[in-house]
C-alpha cells in the first residue's frame, strides 16, 4: 500500500505458491552479523514431536476406535468431531504440535503440524497441499500482513486396507466444508511446511518488533527450505526495519527472479529504493507495482477511515463497503461499515456488519470483542 508506504510483509501460507527462485545457497542472502542471538530458542527439527499427553490421548482416550474403524478415519473422527478433540480455530500464534493440542487451538498450519504429528506416531502416511485462494490481509501496526492455506491428507495404511488397493486419501480441512468445496490445491512437501512454520514465526516477532528473534526465524526458513520465496520477502522486510538496505534489496530481487509479478517483493523493493534516495528506482517500481495492481489491499480502507477522520460518514460508508466487496473475509472491514451503517441510522445493517465481523474474527480475542461490541449495540437499538 501507497498511502503510508509501510513495508508489506507476507506473513504466512501461499507465498509458497509463486514460482520458485532459482536455486542459490542460501547462505549468500543471510547476515547472521548483522543481529544479536534471538532471546527466543529457534529451532523447527521438534516442531512434529509428541508430548506424553498426546501419546496418552492415542494410547487411552481414542485407542477403541482406531481399532474399530482404522487409523485414518479413527483420527479423522477424532480431529473433527465436537465431541472430542473440540478443537477451535485461532490465528494469533503458530504453534507446534504439543503446544497446539495443548491448548486445542491453533491456525490451520499448526493443526495440520498437529494432525501430522498423530499420523506419524500411528504410521498413517500424510502429505500436505496448499490451497489457491485469494490471500486474506491484515494488518498489525504498519505491517501489512498476508496469509492464505494448507490441508493434509491421511492415506488409509496397508494393514487397515482391505486390499492392497483400498488406500483412499482422506483430507483434514479446518475450513468450514463451504468454503473448501472444489477448492484447487497443489502438493507442497514437508520442508515446505516447516519453512512456513518457521516464517509465521519471523512474522509474529517483526510484528512485535523483536528483530533478533525475527531474523533467527526467517533464517531458519530459508534455511528449511531454499524454494520457499515467501521467506525471502519476510527476510527482505527484516533487513528492512533494521536499516540494512543493500540486504533488503538483494532479498527482494531474489523473489522477483523467480515471480516478476510479485507485487509484495516489488513494493517493499520500491520502499527499499525509496529509503536510500533513489527516487527514480523507487518511481520505476512503483509504476511497474501500478501496473499489476491497481487499487493496493486496505486503499478503500484507508480511505474511509480518512473519511471518519472528517466525520463523514456517508463517504466512509461507501469505501468500508468496496473494501468489504472485493474482501469479504475481512473482520476489520464489517466492523467500519457497521459502525459507518450505525452512525447512519440504519441500525438493521449496522447489526449485520457487526455479525459479519464476529463470525469472520481469526483468534478468540477478535470474537469475544466484537461480540461485547455487538451486544452494546443491540441494547441500544431502538425498539
């Protein structure tokens, strides 16, 4: 985005679907130098391991079914099923396994790590597959942050097979089944996963401002997995708020070697450019940026909020209403326009909104907010 030129980061999952850069040791794009050790342990080898609970929960609390109905359906039913696992969906950390059984949340890459983790011990083959959807933003301070989606799937073992050719893959979607019905996917592998796990850990301690702690973990990604390009856009972005242009610069390049259309890796370049005075640089990328993407994530946003700025609500409510057209998923966009609709009179609307920006919250803090918000407003409704 243009309006405040912040660095765009690219948080999580389907960064992974551009095209990959050429391959390069990726030692070359990493200056451990340049950063004190991280306060934080970095590590990703344990990310699938079991805690004794988990063992136990194989061993005692789900063993009867595994039994009766195999490992693969037996585990399905149990991860998905209410009554069992209730698991609840939360994007505000990722986890790995043990600590997202521990607290039965997690975004879908740390269930997927989790449910990995349960097929593995019981010898259930996975693979791992990454959804092409539209990429869902937010934003955490001037961090423009974009996430998309994996999944996994459970092929059925040999010894629960009726025949050597009664092996059907089963997938595991935290999705609702709405939103995944003819989903397109594409195989990822595990170092891939693990590299995500990795970069959504660099996002969330840049998102803190921990620096160190946000290099140790984009190194570890790139180091996971040298293909993985959105660990090169995150990195980039690091160097980036630590002042390291040149860096930044060569990280950037590198994602745009492999995807010219990158429009996250070319408009953190063009910042790049921007901070070291290179205005013509900076005006190349951006006209090229324009050229690709017309209206930026969050531009009617920032637009209608600039419109609350001058107390015109009308205005406001109009651009909160195409930002939530072209992104509906967005918590954030509900609750303006609902607010813009509230402040307009038009209570019935402003209600919906509201909803609309409950149900599509990402972490319990987000739901439980707009629910005491929801419920204030609902009081206050004119009979």
């Amino acid at each position: 985005m243009r309006i405040a030129s912040p660095a765009v980061l690219v948080a999580a999952l389907l960064a992974g679907c551009a095209a990959a850069p050429p391959q390069a040791p990726p030692d070359s794009l990493l200056a451990d130098r340049l950063f004190t050790p991280p306060r934080e342990a970095v590590r990703s080898d344990d990310i699938f391991a079991l805690s004794d609970a988990m063992r136990r929960y194989l061993a005692v609390d789900i063993a009867d079914q595994i039994r009766l109905k195999g490992a693969q359906f037996g585990l399905a039913e149990a991860l998905q099923k209410d009554s069992q696992l209730k698991l609840e969906y939360d994007a505000a950390r990722t986890k790995n396994a043990a600590a997202t059984f521990a607290s039965r949340t997690g975004n879908c890459l740390s269930l997927v790590i989790m449910t990995a983790a349960f097929a593995k011990e019981l010898g259930v083959p996975v693979s791992y597959r990454a959804a092409y959807l539209d990429e869902t933003w937010s934003r955490a301070g001037n961090l423009l942050i974009a996430s998309g989606h994996v999944n996994v799937t459970l092929t059925r073992r040999l010894l629960d097979a009726k025949t050597a050719r009664d092996r059907t893959p089963l997938t595991i979607d935290f999705l609702p089944a709405e939103d995944v019905r003819g989903l397109r996917t594409r195989e990822i592998s595990e170092a891939t996963i693990v590299a995500m796990y990795a970069n959504n850990r660099a996002a969330e301690a840049l998102a803190d401002g921990r620096l160190d702690d946000a290099y140790g973990w984009a190194a570890e990604s790139v180091r996971r997995d040298p293909q993985f390009a959105g660990a090169y856009n995150t990195l980039g972005v690091i160097y980036l708020r630590h002042g390291d242009f040149a860096q930044a610069e060569r990280a950037f390049e590198r994602v745009l070697a492999g995807d010219a259309r990158d429009t996250r890796a070319l408009a953190n370049l063009a910042e790049t450019y921007s901070r070291q005075g290179r205005t013509g640089d900076a005006d190349a990328a951006r006209k090229r940026l324009a050229a690709l993407e017309t209206y930026p994530p969050y531009h009617f946003f920032d637009l209608g909020m600039a419109a609350v700025r001058r107390d015109d609500w009308r205005s406001a409510r109009e651009m909160f209403a195409r930002e939530v057209a072209r992104a509906d998923a967005n918590h954030e966009f509900h609750f303006w326009l609902g607010i813009a609709d509230w402040r307009l009179g038009e209570e019935s609307a402003a209600l919906r909104q509201l909803t609309l920006a409950k149900d599509n919250s990402v972490t319990r803090d987000q739901h439980n907010l707009y629910a005491a918000k929801l419920a204030w407003l609902q009081a206050r409704r004119q009979p």
